[in-house]
C-alpha cells in the first residue's frame, strides 16, 4: 500500500505500501541508508536529504517498523538519541511496585533512596549501589519521580561528582563511577522523552557533563584495553551523544578508530559500536548543532583514519561486526562539501576492494548509497556505474512467466510460491473489473506487460533495490508505471518478501501495489505528473487498499477502527495528497485508512459519481474531475459518510464491495445529419486534417442543468472546444479541453437551452476518433 505513481521521466513511479522494516542490511539515512543484518527497531528523528530523492513519498510501515522516519541498522543498539539499557523497568510510586522493578535488581537496595536524595547523599546513595545494572530501572521514571530525580540541578551534582572521581579514575568501577555515568544518561533520556515534567536543562548542565567527560578522557586509565575499562567507556561515548558534544571528542573517536582491531574485548567492542551513535547523530545535527562537521572539516585526516580502521580490520566484515557498523558512516562524509574531494578516493578503494555481495555487502552497498545520495551522477568517479547490473545475476536468479503479460523476478522462490503468486495476480484482475467495471485499457497506454521483482525479504530489498533500478528505499517495494504511451515501456513493482510472517510466505503488498497497476492502466491517463495535476489520492490510494482488502477476503481493521473517530469529512477526503499531514503517521492514516473509507462508501452509496469521475480520470480531465468532486458533489455527501461511519462500519465492517453497476454502451446517434448529436449518443471515425475541424451541435430542451461532452481512441491529436450558442473555433469558445492526445472531455453545468455548438479542432491531424454526448 504505497504511495502510487511516481516520476521517473515522467514517469509513474510509487513507494509501495508499508514496508519499512526496521532491521539491519536495510537502507535508512536521511531517508534511506544501507545498512546490515540482524537489527534492533531504533527510535529515529527526523531527517532531511542534501539533494531530493526521486518523488520518494513516505509511506505505512510493516508490522515490525517502530513510529517515525524509518532506519535500518545493523547494531544492537536500540536509538539514536537517548537510549535506554535493557531491560529498564519503570520505578512506580508504591513499595511493591519497587520490589518487583527488576529480576537485575534483586540485591540492589531500595532505589528510592536514589530518588528522594539531593546534593552530596544523592552521590553516596548512587555509589552505594552494588553495581552498574543497580541504575537500569531509572531510565524508567516518571512523573513527580522523574522530576525530582533529574530536575537540572540535580544532574549538575552528580556530573560534578563524576568530575571529581575521573582525576582518580582507576581503569575499572571500583569507585562506582560507572553508577554516576548511568545516572547522567538516564536523566538525558528522562528528560528528552519527559521533558514537560522534568523541565529544560541549560548551559549550567551544559559546563557541568563537559567538564566531566573531559575530565574522564584526560585519565590515563580510560584507554586501558580492558573489559573493565570497556564496561564504563562504553557508557561514556554513548554520554558523548547525550551531551551532544561529537564534536569536542573528535580526538576520542579517533583514537577508537586508529587503535581498534579484533582482539579487543567484548566490552571495549560495545565501547567501538556506540562511536556509531556519536558520528551518525553528529553528521544529521541540524546545523552542526554538535560541532561534528566543524570538526572533521577542521582536521579531515580523520577521514583516512576511518578508512584504514576499516582495511586494517577487513576480516572481520561478516555483516553485523562493528566495522561495517561503524565503517558504513564514512559516506555521510560527502554531505561536507569541503571533504567531498578527499572522502572520494577512500570511498572508491573501500567500495570496490570488498565484495558487493556475502558478508561484506552492508558496508560496500551502503557506501555505494551515499554516493548516490550525497554525489549523485557522479558514479564513474567511484567505478560503480554498473553497478546495479553487477549484482543483478547473482541477487535476483529466477525468472518466472505467469501469462505472457506478467513475469517475476526474484531472488528466492520455490515453484509453488511463483505457482500461487501468480493465480493470485490473474485472479485479481477479474476482481478488480469486477468491483470498476470494465470499458477496457485506457487508449494509448501500451503497459501491457508487468514485471514483479521480488528480493527475499527488506534488507535485501534495501540493499540492492536502489542499485539495480535506481529507487529509494525506505518504502515497502515500489511500482513503477513508466511512461505508458512509450511502446516497450517496462512496468514494474519491485517488491520483497514478508519476512516476518513465516513460515507463511506473503510479498508485501502484492495485491494493493497489483492494483495500481490496473488502475493506471484502466483509470487513470497518462503517466504520474499527469495524474497529480490535482488531488486524485483519495482514489489512487482508496481503492488500492479496497481490492486489496477486499480480493484476499480480509477485514480492515485499522480502517473500521479509524471510522468510530470520524476525524474527516468526504468533502475533506477528495482534497488528499501525499505529505499532506505534518506528522508522517497522521499523514499515512490519512491516505490509506481514509483513503479506504472514501472510495468504500462512494462505491456503495453513489456509484454513478464514481462512474462520472472515472470517466474524467480516464480522459485526463483532471479539472473537470476536481470540479464534479468539489463543486457538484462539494458537501452534499458528508452528513451520509459520517452516518454511514458511524452506522454500517460498526455493523458491518463497512459493508461489502459492490460490484460495478451495468454501463450500457452509448449508442450510435441516429440522425441523419452527421453533425447533429441527441442528448445521449456518440459517432465514430471522426477525422480532420492539422488545422481544420469537425463541428457539431446538440438541442438542449429547457431544464438541462448538465452536458458532458467526450471524445476518445483514434489517432492524431483533437482537441475539444465548446461555444455555447455559437459555433465553436480555437479563437471563439466558452470552454475547451486540450490534453495530449485524443481523450478529452467537457463538463458544461447549467447550459443555455437550444441548439449548443461543440468542435473537434485538429491540433494534428487525427482519424478514428469517437465523440458522445451525454446530457443530465
């Protein structure tokens, strides 16, 4: 379910329904970054891009995205700002709640000696606790103990405290001060999840954490290449991040990065992983609000120590390792304008000195990425502009013939998984004539063929989709419409596996992202940019979620549930486009569930309306569409949607789809002048040479409050001109309708009773072509 019809040329290219799954191999990035395998959903913040991406449009996110702007990480880490150790019970008021906190809090004491401690008690309570874990269940507080834990005051003491035990630090926690570390996180995350209870911090907490950490990396011992050490120096570069200071400790990450190799402990290792923290958040800051780039473009060798920490530690790439972790965000070093020249030579070596498939594929597929994303039309500078086709053999092998007019491509699917998918297809389309009817493909569009690419699961898909066809991919999949009046062009849906609901096999979104293709092909003319000329969202994305629904027999619950809140009115639906809300979510609730609700109810209840501006849609009358949708119908329907929501949802999951009422044919007109329409019929094989017309008129007896006037098929190109009482000319009309191409239609509200003139002016020469009335 996604964001449909997309740019490519002019081309229709959409952000498939729902995917972005929050695991590693993946892309994210400001808005989408390779990425590698295994990893934990990360609470992300929003992000921009330097340059925009292709029409990318946000879209739903799979079952297993957490909220926000997608990531795909490949760490264990579980955030980019602050972030809570696992597990991290919440503190409650009451002394049963406290004893049940934590199984790691067994023989830890009773934290709220922690909580209603000030001054230099607080330090004693904190140092007194057995070990590290003792501070986990804080990271939970809320309400009046979360202000009064780490109201700013109290975090200046304890960072004070930290402060005074660093000159001393001893290389281990035998002073506690991992306790005091702790602490300070735990008030960061607090008080940026909480921050209207635990109030602003400012510039007294500002001096008291720097001084603090300064303090702990001017001791000797906080480089021991220990575990013991690795137990708080991990704790404190993650502090790096909380205090936002990337850039003041630009010397410790590159002390990390030049003295890392793969005999450190496992707890220095986990120190090495939380330098990704610093660097990510210290690149996407807005406005180098943590003094990274200043940093880097201070002293850029910094840049050949990344890329050597990388090379000098080669043999460990193998996917989740901390050097494809870390090594993947040297890319980022292209959004520095001023490090582009020095960053692309490293780049180059690194991506093509390993393998861009196996283990080694996270770190050379999202350096690749970054490319894209940060130098784009730049690949030869980088000898990856085959890229795409390298991979392609080896990444997706299988090619499968539904019918002659639909093919698949993966990368991983047994004869019954094609076998099934492919009945589901060609059932569908039935279905979907079904529900819409059928007056046949669109005239001129030649996307008779469909291809659907399908990679074995997200991180396959996010890191090579972008690759092989030039695509973002923080998405679901994506359809790609192409130009329909190239012949030869390729539609396309790129999609991926279902990964989390096996062992059942499902692509995800095959259905909804099946019925853009039918709708573009049927309903909607011309390519993309044509079909948002205005908003036609409601339907695109409405009625892709219905046959979807509705042809795999299955309830929308999150569409039924929407409908109770009754948040929109229909006359507020039709206006519906991409990006519309300022939250994301909102914004995707929007499109699909009340995307759903709208076309479900106008196919139920007022059927011909929809008939009427599929007809527009199909001819490229998008102006005409707008006006029947807000004009004609403007408010009439709203009182009837919110009862039908409140009334037929609740009872009946929203009732049925409908199947298409019976249109018959417009028949031939019968008089004998062939210039002379009735107030319902059509003629065919109308011609003109470039320049000249084919004149017409209709008698409107008194009391006709519309005329609709169509033309459509043949060749050339005809424009439709209306005059009203006089003959019409492309220098003397009341309306006209001048879309590429022979389909074109007028809408003409209230018309003046008595003989009318219409015309079809040869912008090209034209032959074949059919023209209709239709009065009401």
């Amino acid at each position: 379910m996604h964001p449909f019809r997309i740019s490519k040329a002019n081309a229709r290219r959409l952000p498939a329904l729902g995917a972005a799954v929050l695991i590693a191999l993946g892309l994210f990035a400001p808005q989408s970054q390779a990425a590698s395998a295994g990893a934990a959903p990360a609470a992300a913040t929003a992000r921009t891009t330097s340059a925009p991406a292709p029409r990318s449009i946000p879209v739903p996110k799979s079952p297993d995205a957490t909220s926000g702007t997608p990531r795909f990480r490949i760490s264990s880490q579980d955030g980019t700002e602050e972030t809570a150790p696992a597990p991290a019970p919440t503190i409650a008021a009451t002394a049963k709640a406290r004893k049940q906190a934590s199984a790691a809090a067994d023989d830890c004491g009773d934290l709220s000696r922690v909580i209603d401690a000030t001054g230099s008690a607080l330090v004693r309570e904190l140092k007194a606790l057995p070990r590290i874990t003792c501070t986990y269940p804080l990271f939970g507080l809320t309400g009046e103990n979360a202000r009064k834990t780490f109201r700013e005051a109290q975090m200046v003491t304890v960072a004070d405290a930290l402060r005074d035990a660093s000159a001393s630090y001893p290389g281990d926690n035998r002073a506690a001060i991992g306790q005091l570390v702790l602490f300070l996180r735990a008030g960061y995350y607090v008080q940026d999840n909480h921050a209207d209870v635990v109030g602003d911090y400012g510039t007294t907490l500002d001096g008291a954490a720097l001084g603090a950490l300064d303090a702990f990396f001017a001791a000797p011992r906080s480089k021991d290449v220990t575990d013991a050490n690795g137990e708080i120096l991990n704790e404190v570069v993650t502090l790096i991040d909380s205090t936002h200071a990337a850039g003041r400790y630009v010397g410790v990450v590159t002390w990390m990065l030049a003295r890392y190799d793969g005999t450190w402990p496992a707890q220095m290792n986990l120190a090495m992983q939380h330098v990704e923290w610093v660097v990510e958040n210290g690149f996407k800051a807005k406005n180098d609000g943590r003094g990274w780039r200043a940093a880097l473009k201070a002293d850029p060798a910094i840049l050949d120590t990344w890329a050597g920490f990388v090379t000098r530690n080669g043999a460990q790439l193998n996917r989740l390792d901390v050097v494809s972790n870390v090594g993947r965000y040297l890319g980022y070093a292209l959004d520095v304008p001023e490090l582009k020249d020095r960053v692309r030579p490293l780049l180059k070596d690194l991506i093509n000195r390993y393998p861009n498939v196996g283990p080694t594929a996270p770190l050379t597929m999202n350096l690749g990425w970054y490319t894209r994303q940060y130098d784009r039309g730049n690949c030869a500078a980088y000898a990856i502009c085959d890229l795409g086709a390298r991979v392609l053999p080896t990444i997706l092998p299988t090619r499968h013939a539904c019918t002659p007019a639909l093919e698949i491509r993966a990368q991983d699917m047994s004869p019954g998984q094609l076998a099934a998918t492919c009945t589901s297809l060609v059932g569908q389309d039935a279905y979907f004539h079904r529900v819409i009817g059928d007056q046949g493909a669109i005239p001129g569009d030649v996307n008779t063929d469909l291809e659907v690419v399908v990679f074995d699961d997200y991180t396959q898909y996010a890191l090579y989709a972008w690759a092989i066809y030039d695509i973002d991919v923080d998405n679901g999949g994506m359809y790609e419409e192409g130009n329909p009046a190239v012949p030869g062009n390729q539609a396309r849906f790129i999609a991926h596996e279902a990964h989390w609901l096996r062992p059942d096999f499902q692509i995800w979104n095959l259905n909804h992202e099946y019925t853009h293709y039918l709708d573009g092909r049927h309903n909607m003319y011309g390519d993309f940019e044509a079909g948002m000329t205005t908003p036609t969202i409601w339907w695109v994305e409405g009625i892709a979620e219905n046959i979807s629904f509705g042809y795999r027999g299955e309830r929308n619950a999150e569409a039924i549930a929407e409908a109770a809140k009754r948040t929109y009115r229909l006359s507020d639906l039709f206006d519906t486009v991409y990006g519309q809300e300022e939250d994301p979510e909102v914004n995707s609730n929007r499109v699909y569930r009340w995307g759903f609700l709208a076309v479900r109810y106008m196919l139920q209840a007022h059927p011909a309306d929809v008939r009427t501006v599929l007809d527009k849609y199909r001819s490229g009358d998008w102006t005409g569409a707008r006006t029947f949708l807000k004009q004609t119908i403007g408010t009439r329907y709203d009182d009837g949607f919110a009862t039908w929501l409140t009334t037929t949802c609740a009872t009946d999951d929203c009732g049925p789809l409908p199947d298409a009422p019976t249109t018959p044919t417009t028949p031939l007109c019968t008089l004998a002048d062939p210039r002379q329409f009735d107030a319902h019929c059509r003629r065919d094989n109308l011609a003109a040479t470039a320049g000249n017309y084919s004149y017409h008129f209709v008698y409107l007896p008194a009391g006709t409050r519309q005329l609709t006037i169509t033309s459509s098929g043949g060749t050339g190109n005809a424009d439709l001109y209306y005059g009203g009482g006089s003959w019409a000319t492309t220098t003397g009309y009341r309306a006209r309708s001048t879309a590429t191409g022979n389909g074109e239609t007028l809408t003409i509200d209230d018309p003046p009773s008595g003989w009318v003139y219409f015309s079809l002016a040869a912008a090209q020469d034209f032959s074949g072509v059919s023209l209709s009335t239709r009065t009401g």
